[in-house]
C-alpha cells in the first residue's frame, strides 16, 4: 500500500487540507485528514505531499504529438514518445488524435495505436480521435485538402467496429454526416462540430442525433455575428455541447477563453492541447499531416499563415487559463480532469479523487507546476523537488 500524506487533495467540489489518500491495487482506497493519525503498517510506503496539490491526473483528449513524434508517424516509438512526455505534465490518460489523410495512413496509425497501446511507459492511450476526413473544405485549417471526402459507411464503420475509435469530429452540413452521426451514437462514440460551417440550427440538429462536443471552439469553423449564430453560436448556446478551447493565448484571446467559461460553464468546458510534434521542441521548420509547419514565437503555422495545431501541454492550458479568466486552481483543474472524463463517458473510474476511484494523480507545487505523476497507483514521474517520507 501506498500513502500520500499532508496534501492538499483537490476533490470535484473543494479542496482537502492536510488530507492523506491510501492507495491499494491501482485505486484509492481510503481518503481522510491527516491528522487521524493511522499508524504505519510493514510495507507501506509513505510520500510526504506537504505544500503540494494532489489533484486528478489531466486527461488530453486532443493531442496530435509532441517531442518530435506524431500518431500519424504510425509506430510505437511516437507513442512512447507522446506518453513519456505527457506524463511529465500531469496527464495520466490521452486521446491520440489523427490528421486528414488517405485511407492506408490513417489505418496504419489506428493499427498500431491497437496493437501498442496498452504498453506505453506514461500516459495511458484510452483510444483514437479522428479528426478529419470527414470536414468542411472551406474551413479547412491546417488539415490537408488532398484528403477531404465525404463520410464512406465501409469505411469508418471499420474503424468503429475495432473498439479504438473513442471520438470523431466531422462537419454535420457535409453529405453522409447525418448517418455518420447516428452510426457512432450507437456504438458508443462521441461526435464533435468542427473544421465546419455549420449554421446554428444545423449545430443544433446534430445535437438532436447525438452530437456533443465542439473541436477546438472558434477556430476551423463558422464564427459569430448577430445575423447568423453560426457553428460557434450553436455550440455556445446548446447545453448539450461540450466545448473544447485551446487556452494557449495564440488560437483564442484571453478575453474569449474567459467569454467562453462564463457561457458555457466550468461543466462543459474542456482544456486541451492540440498540440503537435513541435511542443517541446525548439522553433523551426516540423510537419503535421504532410504538410511543412513553421514554429515562431509559439505558433505553428503553415505556409499560409494558417494554425497548425500548437505547442501547447494541458498543465500550461491549466495556468493560463487561470490567468486568463481570473479562476482559481480548484475550478480550472475541473477542465482538464473532471470534465474530459464527463464528455468522454469515462467518469466512473477517472478525472476524480474519490475512494474505489482509479489512482490518476499529478501532484503541483504551489507555482502550479508538476513535480509528480502516477498511474494505477504506480509513480511515472517524479521530479528532484518530490521527496518521499
């Protein structure tokens, strides 16, 4: 058994002074102050937590690659290379994202996500989320165009049918997407707008079939105006959509990463990365979905000017998103654990502290930054600032 000590535990409603959590087996088994006292049985292993933060582990459910490795790379080498890297950032668990691409490229990726994802040394691989092919042209980003196509039963009910598939985006005004929409509902794969020009009341129908969350809000899709709501109108206003923002100052201003909590809430506004194989990484010329990506002062862009993903990790969208909307720790960490876990239907078992509850953790100090991370109770990253009792 393991105990973490004099932490200060942060649950789905409050934060836990001086509290200790006991973990058994991968889970909490036990959650209570401190203070109480239980004395120290042989084989326990005891980390003093003081000053620091316990909170859930992040979950990432938009992420392309980071360190130079991408999941359209299609090898285990990439994805070893994404989980040890996230995890040094507090994520326990991720969504390996795919770009537009031809047929062969996207089934490589998802064959070895199938078959190498139970063995990586970090964060834990949860499934795919397919980005793309199924979009809008006119809203296209950095997704590559050569690529576009129209939704093929044939095709993706495959990639559904193999179990991997957690998360698709797709433009719903696009032929084909209304059955795309209804295919995946039913076998329990959540849907998001994006990459769309969507109208408001086409937002709204999706939400009607079952679709329920908003890739990358604002951007890749119809804006506001008080005439047309728009995709973004649809999705601020349909509670029944959950928002995915990239809080890294670049894609969203300050002002609208903060217009975006007060609308939506903190329940149905999920943090994450978008990043891609440049995050960590210094400036320079990298690639994402075949297509050459420029890195200046943070922003990834291709030649056209166009955002091509980030260099963003979830525990920088977690400060600055503080930063940016004035909320304290206790209420943005929601974002990034609490709420993916919700839209994701992974709820029972992650993105809380509680007891029978997985043991995910990421342990901050008190400039909010990770010194410590574990999985089904097993340490995966510790930093020289972490001292075990």
């Amino acid at each position: 058994m393991k105990k973490i000590i004099h932490a200060a535990v942060i649950t789905a409603r409050e934060t836990l002074a001086d509290h200790t959590l006991e973990i058994e087996k991968g889970l909490i088994r036990a959650l209570y102050p401190s203070a109480a006292g239980h004395e120290r049985a042989n084989q326990e292993e005891i980390f003093d937590a003081h000053g620091l933060s316990v909170t859930p582990g992040l979950i990432d459910i938009h992420i392309h690659g980071c360190k130079g490795a991408d999941t359209m790379d299609a090898t285990p080498e990439a994805l070893n290379t994404i989980s040890a890297t996230l995890i040094r950032h507090g994520v326990t668990a991720f969504y390996a994202t795919t770009v537009t691409a031809d047929e062969e490229a996207l089934t490589a990726a998802l064959s070895v996500m199938a078959q190498y994802g139970d063995q990586l040394p970090g964060a834990q691989l949860l499934g795919a989320h397919v980005e793309g092919p199924y979009i809008n042209l006119k809203y296209k980003g950095a997704q590559n165009p050569l690529y576009f196509r129209h939704p093929d039963p044939t095709k993706y009910q495959a990639w559904i049918e193999n179990g991997l598939v957690k998360l698709i985006t797709v433009a719903p005004e696009i032929p084909g997407a209304e059955e795309l929409i209804r295919y995946c509902v039913q076998h329990g794969v959540r849907v998001a707008v994006g990459h769309s020009s969507a109208s408001y009341e086409q937002v709204c129908a999706a939400a009607d079939l079952g679709l329920s969350q908003a890739t990358h809000l604002f951007n890749g899709m119809a804006g506001l105006h008080h005439r047309e709501p728009g995709t973004v109108g649809g999705v601020l206003l349909d509670e029944r959509i959950f928002a995915q923002i990239i809080a890294d100052g670049i894609h969203l201003h300050p002002a609208i990463v903060k217009l975006v909590v007060q609308t939506k809430g903190l329940e149905r506004t999920i943090l994450i990365t978008d990043a891609m194989r440049a995050a960590g990484l210094p400036e320079g010329e990298y690639e994402l979905g075949g297509q050459a990506v420029f890195v200046r002062e943070g922003a990834a862009r291709i030649a056209n000017g166009s955002l091509a993903g980030s260099t963003l990790m979830l525990d920088t969208a977690v400060r600055n998103t503080m930063r940016f909307s004035g909320l304290d720790f206790h209420e943005v960490i929601q974002m990034a654990t609490r709420v993916p876990a919700k839209a994701m239907g992974i709820e029972a078992e992650r993105g809380i502290i509680a007891v029978g509850k997985r043991a995910d953790l990421a342990f901050f100090d008190r400039e909010y930054q990770v010194i410590a991370a574990m999985a089904a109770g097993e340490f995966k990253y510790q930093n020289e600032n972490f001292i075990g009792a």
